[in-house]
C-alpha cells in the first residue's frame, strides 16, 4: 500500500518501519516539547499530512519504550487519522510518571501508525437485539 505524504516541515521524517514485518512504522518528532510530570501534556507536530486510503484508518499508538521507560504514551490511545484528513499530523502525549518531566527532542520517535482496513457500517435502530452470551454483562462481569 503507498501512502501519499506531504512534508510540511524541512525537518521531517516521513514514517518508516524500524524491522521488516512490523505492523507499526514510527512517527518523528520535528519540535521539541517539555512535558510536566503528573499528567502533563503536549501537542508534538509530526510535520507531516497524509492521505489514509479510503476504507482505511491510520491508528496512532503509544511507543512501548517510552510508556515503560518514561511513563510517557498517547492521551487518545489508539488516535485516529481518518482517510478524510489531511491537516498535519499531531501527537497528544502525556507524562505520566509522578515525578520526572520528559524532553521530546526534535527527531525522537514518539509514536507508531498502523494503517488497517475500516469497513463502513450502517446503524439500525431495532425493538430488540440478537441474544447473546455475554448479554448485558459489563465491566468486571466476567471475573478478575
């Protein structure tokens, strides 16, 4: 699959796969941000747009390096990047951990994108729904 990619800032890094067979390619970042500790957030710019292929859906998911290292992921985890837009792309991200504050720095890896196919769905409002074994059962229903 080719994605078109429209470089917004001399700086960027279009989207790459750091192994072969890897489901995300990562995502640079072309500012640098200091993110407070304790839930502290930033808007970290890609400086890049992309076209996601229609059908498709470009999922943005935290890097596991950084949440297990840092404490720093993505607020929205998974972010979606509809085939539709073609603004830049950002990255929410939160620092989690209680104490330290986190440096992006220009050129750190900050997320991945995963691009899957998303079908359309049409919505019917209906008296009942179809049974099912799990029915009504919702958070914690099935057990610790």
């Amino acid at each position: 699959m080719e994605i078109p990619v429209r470089v917004l800032h001399p700086d960027a890094t279009l989207p790459s796969y750091a192994n072969i067979g890897d489901a995300g390619c990562d995502l640079v970042a072309v500012e640098s941000r200091t993110i407070a500790p304790g839930g502290g957030r930033a808007m970290v710019p890609t400086g890049l747009a992309v076209a996601i292929p229609e059908g498709h859906g470009g999922f943005v998911l935290p890097r596991s390096g950084l949440a297990a290292k840092h404490g720093v992921t993505c607020i929205n985890a998974p972010g979606l990047i509809d085939a539709g837009y073609r603004g830049e792309v950002m990255i929410a991200l939160v620092n989690l951990d209680p104490t330290h504050e986190y440096e992006v720095k220009k050129g750190d890896r900050i997320a991945q994108l995963v691009v899957l196919p998303v079908p359309s769905a049409r919505f019917t409002a209906v008296a009942e729904l179809p049974p099912a074994e799990r029915g009504e059962g919702g958070f914690g229903s099935s057990g610790r």
